[in-house]
C-alpha cells in the first residue's frame, strides 16, 4: 500500500483540502460536537451519514432504523485487509462482550467495499470469527459507493505484487450511532476497546 498512482494523490488532496486527513490503511479523522465528552470524535449533528440502505449476506434489504434501541457501529471495510479490519472488528467484540448484560444492546454492521471478492460465503464467516450477531451488508458495486459517499468514507483499490491482485486503501474508523439512530460518533482506528468501551457505556446510559 505504499505506492501511490497520481489519481490517487489527487483524490487524497481533495480529501484534505475538505478538512479529512488519510493515511496507511488508512486513518480519517472528523470533527463536530456536543456537550458530553467522548474519547472518539463528537460528529453530534453532522449532515451526513444519516441513512444506511444495503443488502446483508442473504440478500436481504437492511437499514440502520431496524436497529433503533441500540449503539450501532458501523464500520467499512474488507476480508482481505491485513491488519486494520480484523484489529477493529476483534476489538468491537471484545467490548460487546466486557459490557455483559448491556452488550446486547451493541450492533456491529461491517460494509464491505470489496463486493467483488467479499461474497457472502467469505463475508458470513468473517463475521462469524468476531461475534454472530454482527452483520455484514454486501453491495452491488455502484451501491458501495454511493453509500460510502453518504458517509464521507474513501476507498480505492491499489494495485498488488501479483497479477489482479490488490488491496483496498479505505478509511479506517468506525461510526457510531446513538439509541435514538442519530450519528454521534468517529471513533479513529487505534484508539484502543478500553476508549470504545466508555464512549458506549455513556450512550447506553443516556439512551
């Protein structure tokens, strides 16, 4: 992931000219606010992000109002990622399961930008090796990216070593919604399961 087409650099450059900052596999940072304090980044009352519309691994139509009455962490990622994806995901639950009763009030939903080789098969064991609660939504290519726009999330393939191989460079942070379905957090990828922990914790209990 170290080389870097011009494309690629242009697209980055616009990503920081709008205040978004990206790097390795690949670290996004954005900001808001509200009143309580959070280890993650407060995006209370962002204008964006507010709809998730995607198929899950069976085909199924989901969204993220089904989920109401839970912290939902929703994050964009891959099943080939060497390091970022499965760091985050083992980490979401091992804080679902440090919250006990309350950890069921947690929702994981992993959206996949790499339609293309995540298929269902691979995605339902992916998720299956972190918690079988969590859900994997799967697009069609043109649905991924107009989701991902929603968001505000950058994803492109990078060329690998052998011949149609390649990684996938992709925000690396996870949004987190409210009990009530509203965006409240970023939380960056590094920041560690003890942080997520409290950042849940508080939402849970203003519910």
């Amino acid at each position: 992931m170290t080389s870097i087409s011009s494309l690629r650099t242009a697209g980055v450059a616009l990503l920081l000219a709008a205040g978004i900052a990206l790097s390795g596999c690949d670290r996004l940072g954005l900001g808001g606010g509200s009143s309580t304090a959070f280890k993650g980044v407060d995006i209370t009352g962002a204008d964006y992000a507010k709809t998730l519309e995607l198929p899950d691994i069976d085909g199924k139509p989901r969204s993220l109002d089904e989920f109401k009455g839970k912290v939902v962490v929703v994050f964009f990622g891959y099943t080939h990622c060497p390091d970022v994806c499965p760091t985050t995901m083992a980490e979401l639950a091992q804080v679902k399961q440090s919250l006990g009763a309350d950890g069921d009030k947690v929702q994981g939903i992993f959206v996949s930008v790499d339609p293309e080789r995540d298929t269902p098969e691979i995605l339902k064991a992916y998720m299956a090796s972190f918690d079988p609660g969590f859900v994997a939504l799967r697009g069609t290519p043109e649905q991924t990216a107009a989701v991902a726009k929603s968001f505000k999330v950058f994803f492109a393939k990078v060329p690998g070593t052998t011949d149609g191989g390649y990684t996938v460079d992709h925000t690396a942070g996870s949004y987190v919604f409210d009990p009530a379905g509203r965006l409240r957090l970023f939380v960056r990828y590094g920041g560690g399961a003890d942080a997520l922990a409290s950042d849940l914790k508080a939402l849970l209990k203003a519910g």
